[in-house]
C-alpha cells in the first residue's frame, strides 16, 4: 500500500494548479497529495461546505502553507484575477454541491453552482495557459446499471438533478476543450470514504450525513442512536446493495497520476475511479464495528428510492492511462475513517 506521500520538497515541478473547493473532503486531501508531489496549489473555496481551518491542518500536513482565495466560482471575474496572477498550468474542479436529495427539493441551487459554476470556471480560464482541466464526476451518472462492472462506455442514465447536473458539466468541459489546447479528464468516482491516515482531516457533513460510512461512524462516536440500512430485499447475497468503496487517500493520488500522465493525454477522457470490488452494506458495518471494536447499532429500513441494487467499477482505463490503481482495502478505509471521527468528534467545528 502507498502511505499518503511525506512532502518532498525535491520533486518540485514548478507546476501551479488551480484547485476549485480545495477545502472540502477529496479536495483537501487531494491538495497535501499534490504538494507532496513538488506541485504548487492555489485554492479556492467558498467554505459552502468545509471550515477555514482545514487550511492550517493542510499546511500542517503538507509541511507549508496552500496558497487560498475564497470566492464563490460562478463569480468568473474574481477567478479571472486568480487565474491571471497565479497562472495555473492545470486545473481540478472539485467546488460543487453533492447531496441527492437535496439536489432533488432545490434543482435551482444545483443547476447554479454544478453547471454554472463550471461554465463561469471555463471562461476564466479560457485566455489562460492552462493545459490539463481534471474535473470530478461521478458514478452516479450510471444511475441503475443493467450490467457491473461499469465501464466508461456504460449508458449514463442519472436519475437525480445531481446526477444531471455532473453529466451536463461534463458535456460542457468536452465542448469547451475541444476548441482549445487543453486535455481534460472527467474522472467519475465511486464511493470515496476513509480519512488521512494522521486523522487531522476528513470528512466532516454538515447535519444529518447523506452517506453510510459518515453515519455509521458517527453512531459509533455517540453523536446518532443508530444506523438505518436501506433494504436487505435486493438481489444480492445478504440482501443489501453493493458499491464500490474508495479510499480518498487513493482517489486523491488518482488526481496526482492524472497530472502526471498529462503528456500521454490530447484529448477528453472519461475515467472511472473506483476499486473494482464491490462491498454490501452490511459488509461495510461489519467492517466498520470491528475498526471500532464494538457493534454499530443498526436496523433494516425501507429502500432509499432511487438506490441501484449493484455497482462498482471497471477498472481497466485508469490503469492503462493514468497507471494507477486503488489499493487501500476497507480494513485501511474503516481504520482511518474512524481515527478521523474519533480524534474529531464533532468534525472542524470543535478544532484547534
Ligand atoms: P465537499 O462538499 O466536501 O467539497 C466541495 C467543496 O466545494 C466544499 O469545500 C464547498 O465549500 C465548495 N463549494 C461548493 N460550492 C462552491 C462555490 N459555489 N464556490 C466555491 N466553492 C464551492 O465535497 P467532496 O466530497 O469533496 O466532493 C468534491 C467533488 O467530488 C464534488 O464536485 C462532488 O460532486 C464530487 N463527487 C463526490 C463524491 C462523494 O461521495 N464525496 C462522489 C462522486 C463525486
Ligand atoms: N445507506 C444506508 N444507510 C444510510 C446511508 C446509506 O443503508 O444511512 C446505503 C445506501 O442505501 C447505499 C449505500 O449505503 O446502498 C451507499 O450509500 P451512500 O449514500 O453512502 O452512497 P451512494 O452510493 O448512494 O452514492
């Protein structure tokens, strides 16, 4: 297993990229990644979703301060000025919002930040000498595959605005890069969880986490009474669905891989990052009780709508373009998850 990389700072490429919600959870671990590669980073966020002081503790990681701007991405003008002063090279855009549901009651708001953000970042870059644009899709734009693994030649199929809202950014990244000298790779991930393996940064959800890990982990801190497994009525072996769960320590060396397979890259691909295994629910709170050493309280619940029974990913494209592969198993993502939850309780809102 690759440990998250020790900064060195003899790798220095002298190549500046431009990370938009450098401070949420794959993008701050994404940032100490590229810093310990010898990149230079300038964030920019707007704190929607993460805390300030996630900055101090990517300095403190990374071993120097990230270069930051806060500023909300659908104001072109303010990363034009960015853009202009820092000269990027390359650009990963993780700034988005990702709840489903709440994609579902406010289409509005995700339209707006998801598509218009997007659109207003590729117009600040558009005069720019940015040569690789790496944006953050997501499986969920495979909806209910009717067959796994999924490759990246899967009918897309979203069945939420949010899952529209990625595919409809990565339609307009393909439009855009092809009118200019610019690679650009749509990188579609499965189910990131896990934490930096120091515990000092992870993911922290604002309210009622959407997502399993962050819910399980925090019923077994003491902060919910208990786990609601949707279903255990699908077609699989114990009933419950299957994903593919991802290290975000893994998926945040994707990112550094992509950069540096840029030369092997004219052109827009699409890239699944995932493991290629699939795990059940019940599965991933076994894992994660024996991580915390005592059983997560859980019950059977209805489905979720718009759940797919089965997916995870083919593998095979991410590791002939970008030489790259997941290795982190779930032992490594339930042990780190939990020292995060467990060094943090209440996520950055009580940090240092
Ligand atoms: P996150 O919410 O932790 O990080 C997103 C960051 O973007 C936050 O820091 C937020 O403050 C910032 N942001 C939101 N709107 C902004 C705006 N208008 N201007 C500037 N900054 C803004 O989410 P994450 O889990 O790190 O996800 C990063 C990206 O990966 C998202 O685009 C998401 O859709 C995609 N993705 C995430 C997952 C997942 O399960 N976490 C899976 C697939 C794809
Ligand atoms: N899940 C669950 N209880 C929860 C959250 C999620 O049983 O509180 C299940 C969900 O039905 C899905 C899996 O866990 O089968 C992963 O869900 P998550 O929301 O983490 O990711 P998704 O695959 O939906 O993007």
């Amino acid at each position: 297993m690759s440990e998250p990389t020790e900064p060195n700072h003899n790798q220095a490429t002298n190549a500046t990229v431009l990370v938009t919600g450098a401070a949420g959870y794959i993008g701050s671990h994404t940032c100490i990644e590229l810093m310990a590669n010898g990149f230079d980073v300038i964030g920019v966020d707007n704190f929607d979703n993460s805390e300030p002081v996630v900055l101090d503790r990517i300095a403190e990681l990374a071993g120097r301060p990230i270069q930051f701007a806060e500023l909300d991405i659908r104001d072109t003008e303010a990363l034009r000025k960015v853009v202009s002063k820092h000269s990027p090279s390359a650009v990963i855009h993780f700034a988005g919002l990702k709840a489903v549901g709440e994609s579902v009651s406010h289409p509005q708001k995700y339209w707006s930040v998801n598509v218009g953000g997007t659109l207003s970042l590729l117009d600040a870059i558009s005069t720019s000498d940015v040569s690789m644009f790496v944006f953050s899709s997501s499986c969920t734009v495979y909806g209910d595959p009717a067959a796994v693994p999924v490759t990246e030649t899967t009918p897309v199929a979203p069945i939420s605005p949010y899952g529209r809202t990625k595919l409809a950014a990565e339609q307009a990244i393909i439009d855009h890069l092809s009118t200019r000298d610019c690679g650009g790779l749509l990188l579609r991930y499965f189910n990131p969880v896990g934490a930096h393996a120091s515990g000092r940064i992870g993911e922290d959800p604002v309210g009622v986490p959407n997502n399993l890990m962050p819910f399980a982990m925090q019923v077994a801190v003491g902060r919910r009474d208990a786990l609601s497994i949707f279903g255990d009525d699908y077609d699989t072996a114990d009933g419950t669905c299957i994903r593919d769960y991802i290290h975000v320590v893994d998926l945040a060396q994707g990112h550094v891989a992509a950069l540096k397979a840029e030369t092997d890259i004219d052109s827009c691909e699409i890239v699944n990052l995932g493991t290629g295994r699939g795990s059940s629910v019940l599965e991933v709170v076994n894992a994660a009780s024996e991580a915390v050493g005592k059983p997560i309280a859980h019950q059977i619940v209805a489905r979720r709508d718009g759940d797919a029974a089965v997916i995870f990913a083919d593998t095979t494209k991410a590791e002939s373009l970008l030489s790259w592969s997941a290795d982190r198993t779930m032992v490594d993502m339930c042990r780190d998850h939990w020292s995060w939850q467990s060094l943090n309780p209440d996520g950055y809102r009580t940090a240092d």
